[in-house]
C-alpha cells in the first residue's frame, strides 16, 4: 500500500540492510533509542505491520518526537521520530519545497521477495500522540474488528458491584491527532483520471509513478482505500491508501460457504453428497447441508429449480428410505419452508419443493418410525393453524393431493391412526366440495371398496380395538376376502363425507350447497349402493344417514321421488370401458377366457329409477339394525339428526327421546309437524313387514325379532293419538294398503298363477289350500322370509295382533266420526287391501280377522257402555 503526504521529508522509511539475512530494518537515521522515554507495552494495537515477524534492535539518541509504536515481540518497542514539515530539517535556510513522500505498509516493491508468510492487514490507523497504559489496554480489547478513529468509544464497566449507569462514548485519542485511519471497508475502484479530478492532480500523479501507469491513464483501475479520519478537525490529512502490487497475487475474499459453492457446483455437488451418503449421519449431513446452502443463497435455489432437483432429492431419498428419520423429514420442512406454519410462514412459499418432495408420499411411506403419518399431521397444521389456511388448501387441491392420498389408502399396510390422519387431509381438502372432479374421485374409490354379491360382510363383528374377528369357516368359505380393516375405512371415509354435508362440525346446520353437488357429482344410486343385503351394517347405518341429511331439501327429496339424479358417479370411466385396467370400481372388467376384450357399455337409463321402491327392496334386509329405525322416523316426521345414541334402545321412550327430545312417558302434547315424507312410513311397514315374516319360534323372549315389531307398532299408535296433524296420513289408501301387507306373508308364485288362481274360484278352502300347496318356485333368497316352504296363511307372530289392534283403532274411529262426501270408509279399504300375489285364501283369513276384531269391540263396548251409550267415540283402546 501507498500513501501519499505532502509537507514530509525526503527520508526513506525503509533500508535494505547491510548484510543478507531476510530481515528488513528501520532507517537508523530515523530511528533513536527508546531507553528510559516511555515503559514498555506487552500488547499494543498493531498500527503498522512488517512483512516478516522479526525483532527489531534499536540503538541512538534518547530523543523522542511523536512516534509509532510497534508491536514486534514481547521484548521492547520502538520509536519512529515524526518527518520534519521542511525538507533538511528544521534549521534549513532554504525556503519550503512541496515535496512527495511514500509511506509504505508492507514491503516495498523494490523489496520484495518471495515468502511463505501468509498475513492478513487489518484496520490501520496513523496517531500523533503518546498512548497512555489505560488507552492502549481499551484499544485492546476493541480487537481488530474495530472499524473507527476512536472518538467514541463505549468503554465497559470493570466494577461489577457499581450500579449500572448509562454508558457514554469516550474519545481515546485527540482527533487533530489522527493523521490517517484505513479500513478495507471504505475503498473504491478508481482510475488515476478519476482520482485527479475527485483530488488533486499531486496525489494523482504520486498514485501514478507509483504503479508505473501515465498520469492521464483512465483505464487502469486503482484501488483506493479512503482515510476515514480526513473529516475530524486538524491539519491537512492524506486522501487515504492506493494498493500496489496486489494484480497477480491471489487474495482472500471472505464469502459465505454457500456462496462460494456456487463456484465449485453449485446445488448439484450438494446433491452427490446426498447420493454418496451410506449410513444415517452422512445423509442427515448432506441434507443439512443442501438446506443451508439454498435457504441462505437465492441462486442455488434458483439452480434447483432449473436442474429439478427437488425432484433429484425426492429420488435419492427414495433409495435411501431405510435411513430417513425424523430428523430428515424435518429437514425436508425446512427446506420447504413449512417447518413453523403457525408463526414464521402462513403459505406454502416453495410450491416447487413441496410438491415434489413431500407430496411424493412413496418416499416417505414405509419409511421406519411411520415417518409419513408425521407428515400427514403437518398437511393438517397447514391447513388448520396457518393464517393463510384456505390459501394452503388451493395450493394442495392444485397438487392433485386427493387422488393421491386415495391412492395411499389402497395400502393395506397402514395402521389405524394413518388412516385416520389421510381422512382427516381429506375432510379438510373437500370442504364445501370446490373441485366436482376431487368429489368424483373420492365416490369412485368409496364405491371401489364394496364387496362383490359372493361375499357378506355380516359376519364380521368390528371390536373396540379396531381388529378384525370373522366367525370360524368364513375365510375358506369366501377366500380370505373378508376385511375388517377396509371396512373400517370405508366407513370412516363415509362418516367424513356426512361431515361434510353439514355447515359445522356440530352437525346444526345443513350446507344445501354441498347437498346439491354431492347428488349432481355422485348421484343416489351411488349412494343406495352402500345399502345392499350383503355388506355390514354400519355401513349401511351410514349410508342412510347421508340420505336421511340429504331428504331434508325438499327439492333433492323430490328429485329423488322421481328418480331424476343418478349415474355421475360413472363419469370418466373410460379405461373401465375401454378394457385399460383389470379392476376399477369394484368390479372385475379383466380380459375374458382367450385373452380378448369384451365391450361394454354403460347404460344411463339405468341408473334413474325411484329411490323409495329400491328402500323397500334394501332396507328390510337389515331389520336387525335398530339405527335404521331411528332414521327413518326422522325422516318421516322431517326431523334433523345431528347425532346417533351411543347405545341405542329401542324402546318407545327412546325413540320419542330421539325424534322430539322428550320422553314419550312425560305426556306432552308435541306441536304441530308441518311436513312428513309419507314414503319413509312405508318403508317403516315394509321392515315390519320383512320382521312379521321370518322365523322367530326359536328366538328367545326379548330378542330383536320379538321385540322390535312391538316397539315399532307402538310407536305408530302413539304418533296416531299425539300428533293430529298426521291424520290425512292415517286415512290414506296407500299407507291402509302397507299396513295391511305388513301381515300377509311373501308369496313367490308367479303374478299370472295368482290371476289364473283367482279366476278359477276355488269353491272350497280346502280346494283352495290344494291349489297352492305345490308350489316350489321359492329360491334361496326370498325363502329367508317365509315361515315354511310353501305358506297359505297370515303370519303368525307375536306382534300381528298388535297390527290388527291398531288397524281396529283405526276402524272404529273412522266409524265414529261424520264422514266427509264421497270418502270411503276405512273398514272398507281394509277390507279389499292385500298385497299382490297374496292368494284367496290369504285375503279371506285377513277379512275375518278385521271383522272378528270390529265385532268383538262392539260386542265389548255394549256390554260395558249400555245400549244408550253405544255410539259415544272411544278414544282410548
């Protein structure tokens, strides 16, 4: 380094010495004997440094101008006498000559040779003024970051048990002496043109001799390193220090590691660390490494853009499955930039990353410790905690995380809490069902875990413990198909797609919206398929429930009347038509026998069809669920069912509990219901109808088969004296003609047998028994509802003479009442209902037993009552 001064004289600094042993010396012309002058320091602040840590000896006259100390060893010091201000010294005769000297800081280019030193410069500052003890033990401990002049300094407290008191800056050194100050922070890359015109033309042409350049050069750059201390008050001062010498020298630019690794690979070197890694230490490392250097360097993550590799780690992860930890996944985080979702980042701000990395769930399942279960909690947090959760939500939508997740539940593999976590991803992913397409996709795989017609899933009991137990002979008898676990999940997929249909998590109050795009994207044959005879209850308790909340919207109800909605869950099933996959759907569309391709075609007219007749083909196969009952009269009386018992009862008490909130012993009168679905209350008779039917000689007292008729027939009584407004329904032709049929038997002869029967009038009931007595046409499905193979007579369980006795009820209160114009009497509805194919004899048993039941009433009432008091109404039975 240079600087240049004016107004110092001619002397050189620096001498070669005499004899050549590598050591450069003080001009001795200079330089006195410090003896006895000041005390010597051990640790002074190193103003100006030699190239080679030599001691220097010094010897002369005891004279001591303003100097420069000189930290060299711990042995001594040595002084440097001030240049005089006129050239010859201060006793010259000769006038003042403006003058350049050359102040060196280092070795002078004429001086140098070749060294293995290696040495750094830090700040150097020129002072004018003996340091005392206490002001070079503050500069001390400054250190040599300290970038300043030393004008304010906040000296610390050495007096630990002195009260704190607010530091204030001190001034070491006078600022007139301070001649000079340079640091590496202030320079700037000039030319000697510039420095001519920014200064002056002397100090440009000092520069200039110096690096041996034209005084007008304006191409070669110089550095110039500006004296920090020209601004303070005293005399003039240098424009501060050129660097010499340094073209050609390979100097230390101190920059971040994750800067200079761009110059070594960048991003990609980091990623053959990862690939070389071969134990749990090296990995976690390399990964360490990749995030630091792309979080702290904008262009190595710009290069991992470029060169996909997210997509690279996401691979080599991969490969390494078996020595991922947590530690790693939370890595992976970071370098995401999720790590912290609830306070440092509110949206995914690396979508790239995320996508590829951590939405590639075959790296992370199977991994050990149920590393993927880790990260399925943290898709929750993003989409909970975060400030910016719906934006999240977009985000994952927009990553196809549905399918995906779908897909990772065809894992068998995964346990229960996994499970449990993927749904709860998807609850929050279809919330208000924005994409049809993610609805579409979510009924298809629903539909895909249904069983075929082979196998019955009635058989599996589901435990507390969510394992599964199958009765002994069920897995050969079905193959092994049986299967708690999915059915678990479908449930559970059913129980968050029922969430979903509500506006809060406490089921008060419907979202149509979602309603109306569940029955658009899906259809209600999509959802009667979870209601077949052969799959477990508590699917089939679901289901219902999901079309109990959908029947609430008046119009869906309609709709579903008629038949109008069905078949969306069909959509883009191409590849099952097209032969493209072996199983889709849950059904088997493999290559037939020879290896050729069978076309199929789906037809959409069958798909539209009444919803309420399949319900009375479906629901009294499972007249064994007490749920279905609780539901259904909720549907019938138009009531919302946020929630099902834990343990049900079902009892009348239960059930008016359930529907009105109040038990059915209290005797309060209920108000008025301003709507019921009638349908539902069919379907109630054709359950009860189903129960009539089956055998129960051999259950015991109390079972479900004996009891639940009772309960149900109860409650209809109760509903007729309690709540008026049903009495339009009461009187209805449809529902005396279900009513009726609730106690004639399945008959599976053939329509036109009971035409040709009917026509043929038997003349005797014997003749009549006859005719019906060798019929074999029953198969092995309809004979579950029939007593014996061949059945002429009424049911005869235990509840049909409740049924008769409400059906009395019905019969004398109509009598008693003024008949509106041309409304036909209920006994003589009665009498002419039977279902169909119920034979003639069957009718007539059914006529007697409704007669016997008015007669004997009547009989009772004139005994009990008196002639006079005959036609006073009776209103309790």
């Amino acid at each position: 380094m240079t600087m240049s001064m004016e107004g110092f004289g001619p002397d050189s600094v620096f001498t070669t010495p005499a004899e050549d042993n590598g050591q450069y010396r003080i001009s001795r012309s200079l330089v006195r004997s410090a003896e006895g002058s000041t005390v010597p320091l051990t640790r002074v602040k190193c103003l100006v440094s030699m190239t080679t840590p030599h001691d220097i000896r010094l010897h002369g006259s005891a004279e001591t101008p303003a100097f420069v100390e000189f930290d060299m060893s711990l042995e001594g010091f040595g002084l440097l006498h001030y240049i005089h201000s006129t050239p010859g010294g201060s006793g010259s005769t000769n006038p003042p000559v403006v003058s350049t000297v050359y102040g060196y800081i280092g070795t002078p280019p004429a001086q140098r040779q070749l060294s293995s030193l290696v040495w750094r410069l830090g700040p150097s500052i020129f002072l004018e003024e003996v340091l005392p003890a206490t002001s070079a033990a503050a500069i001390y401990e400054l250190g040599p970051n300290y970038v300043g002049s030393f004008q304010a300094v906040y000296l610390p407290c050495k007096d630990s048990r002195a009260e704190p008191s607010p530091a204030t800056p001190v001034a070491l050194v006078p600022e007139e002496k301070v001649s000079f100050s340079l640091s590496a922070h202030s320079v700037s890359a000039l030319t000697v043109a510039k420095i001519r015109k920014a200064y002056n033309k002397l100090d440009s042409k000092a520069v200039a001799k110096q690096l041996a350049v034209s005084s007008h050069e304006n191409a070669t750059p110089v550095k110039l390193i500006h004296n920090a201390a020209g601004h303070l008050n005293g005399p003039a001062r240098t424009i501060g220090a050129a660097v010499v010498g340094y073209l050609g020298v390979r100097a230390f630019v101190p920059k971040p590691v994750a800067t200079t690794l761009q110059y070594v690979g960048g991003a990609a070197a980091i990623l053959g660390l990862v690939a070389m890694a071969s134990d749990v230490e090296g990995l976690y490392a390399a990964v360490k490494a990749l995030v630091c250097v792309v979080k702290s360097n904008p262009l190595a993550s710009k290069e991992m853009e470029r060169i996909k590799g997210y997509q690279l780690l996401a691979m080599l992860l991969k490969k390494k499955r078996s020595l991922l930890n947590s530690h790693i996944l939370h890595l992976t985080f970071s370098l995401v930039g999720t790590v912290d979702s609830g306070h440092e980042t509110s949206i995914i701000p690396n979508s790239m990353a995320f996508q590829d990395l951590l939405c590639d769930f075959e790296v992370w399942l199977h991994a050990p410790y149920e590393l993927h279960l880790s990260l399925f909690e943290h898709f929750i947090e993003l989409l909970t905690e975060s400030s910016e959760a719906a934006k999240n939500c977009r985000l994952l939508r927009e990553f196809q995380l549905v399918p995906k997740l779908l897909l990772t539940l065809r894992d068998t593999s995964l346990s229960q809490p996994t499970v449990a976590a993927i749904s709860n991803v998807l609850s929050l992913l279809l919330q208000g069902f924005p994409n049809p397409y993610d609805l579409l996709r979510f009924g298809q795989f629903l539909s895909s875990t249904l069983p075929t017609f082979a196998v019955c899933e009635k058989f599996v009991v589901m435990e507390i413990n969510n394992e599964e137990k199958i009765d002994a002979g069920n897995d050969d008898d079905f193959g092994g198909l049986l299967s708690a676990s999915l059915i678990l999940l479908r449930n559970r997929l059913l129980d968050n797609l029922l969430r979903l249909l509500f506006i809060t998590k406490e089921k008060c109050t419907v979202n149509a919206q979602a309603c109306e795009e569940l029955v658009k994207t899906l259809g209600f044959d999509w959802l009667l398929m979870f209601m077949e005879e052969h799959l477990h209850s508590s699917t089939v308790t679901v289901a219902l429930w999901i079309l109990v909340v959908l029947l609430s919207n008046q119009s869906i109800l309609n709709r579903f009347k008629e038949g109008l909605s069905g078949g969306g869950w069909l959509d883009h099933t191409d590849a099952v038509l097209t032969n493209k996959i072996g199983t889709v759907l849950g059904f088997n569309v493999g290559r037939s026998a020879g290896g050729r391709s069978t076309l199929r075609e789906i037809n959409r007219d069958a798909c539209h069809f009444p919803g309420f007749p399949v319900l009375q083909t479906l629901l009294p196969k499972h007249t064994n669920v007490p749920e279905l009952y609780f539901l259904l009269m909720a549907l019938f009386l138009q009531q919302p069912v946020n929630m099902l018992p834990d343990s049900l009862q079902f009892d009348l008490d239960s059930l008016w509990t359930f529907i009105f909130g109040i038990p059915a012993s209290s005797g309060t009168v209920v108000g008025s219901i301003h709507s019921v679905c009638t349908e539902a209350a069919f379907l109630l008779l054709a359950m009860l109808r189903s129960m009539l039917n089956l055998p129960w000689q051999s259950e015991e007292e109390g079972s479900w088969l004996r009891e639940y008729p009772v309960t149900l027939m109860q409650f209809f009584r109760y509903l007729y004296h309690n709540v008026p407004d049903l009495s339009p329904m009461w009187h209805s032709p449809e529902f005396l003609c279900a009513l009726a049929a609730a106690v004639f038997p399945f008959n599976i002869r053939p329509y036109s047998e009971m035409v040709s029967d009917l026509d043929d009038e038997a003349g005797s009931p014997t003749e009549e028994f006859k005719a019906f007595a060798g019929d074999s046409g029953m198969n092995r499905s309809q004979s579950e509802y029939c007593n014996v193979g061949s059945k002429t007579s009424l049911t005869n369980h235990p509840a049909k003479k409740y049924v008769f006795d409400f059906m009395r009820v019905l019969i004398m209160d109509n009598l008693c009442t003024t008949p509106a114009s041309k409304q036909t009497p209920i006994v003589d509805l009665l009498l002419e209902a039977s279902p169909e194919r119920s034979t003639r004899t069957q009718q007539k048993e059914f006529q007697s037993n409704i007669l016997d039941g008015v007669m004997e009433h009547l009989l009772a009432a004139d005994v009990l009552l008196g002639q006079d008091d005959f036609h006073r109404q009776p209103r309790s039975v």
